[in-house]
C-alpha cells in the first residue's frame, strides 16, 4: 500500500524547492484543463510501458483527478519496484497553481 501524501503536502514541498516530481496518469483531456507545475503526464493506460521514463532511485508522487486511478497506478509502480506516493484526493482537491 502507497504512502499517501495530501495535496498541501505537496504544494509545500514544490514551494520549498524539494526535488518532487509528480506523475499525472489522467487522460489528455483532462490535463488540458490544467496540471501540477512540473508534473509528468502519463495517462494511467500507458504506465507499464512507458515505465522506462522512470528512474527507480526516485521517488513519485502520483495523482489523477479524484484519487482511484493514482492508487491503482501506485500499485502498478510499486510492483515494478518503484518509489511511489499517492496524492489523496487528487487533482480536485488541488488548490495550488496550475500549468
């Protein structure tokens, strides 16, 4: 089971400048309407093939729009042998800027 991080946990680890760096496994359309500064955009359907784009000595935060894809998502991370955490709640309960 992933760690979970909450959405202000997060917004103030980016404030801080900590190296965070945030997965976003929604769909294309709806990061158009705006992502986590930063975030690295790889819609859920796609993760274990695109999983070379990751590095297993880092860590991940993870996220969706509403917090079901980004916990199967961390469960596809974890077993591959990723670092991963869940941003709860996802996008929707997200309050920082966005990009």
């Amino acid at each position: 089971m992933a760690k979970q991080v909450t959405p202000e946990e997060v917004s103030k680890r980016l404030q801080n400048g900590e190296e965070v760096t945030v997965i976003d496994v929604r769909e294309s359309s709806e990061v158009a309407t705006g992502k986590i500064p930063g975030a690295k955009h790889i819609p859920l359907g796609q993760l274990a093939l695109r999983k070379g784009e990751l590095d297993k000595s880092k860590s991940y935060i993870i996220t969706c729009q509403s917090g079901n894809r980004s916990k199967a998502a961390c469960g596809i991370l974890e077993a591959l042998g990723y670092k991963v955490e869940d941003m709860i709640g996802g996008m929707n309960n997200w309050s920082d800027k966005t990009e």
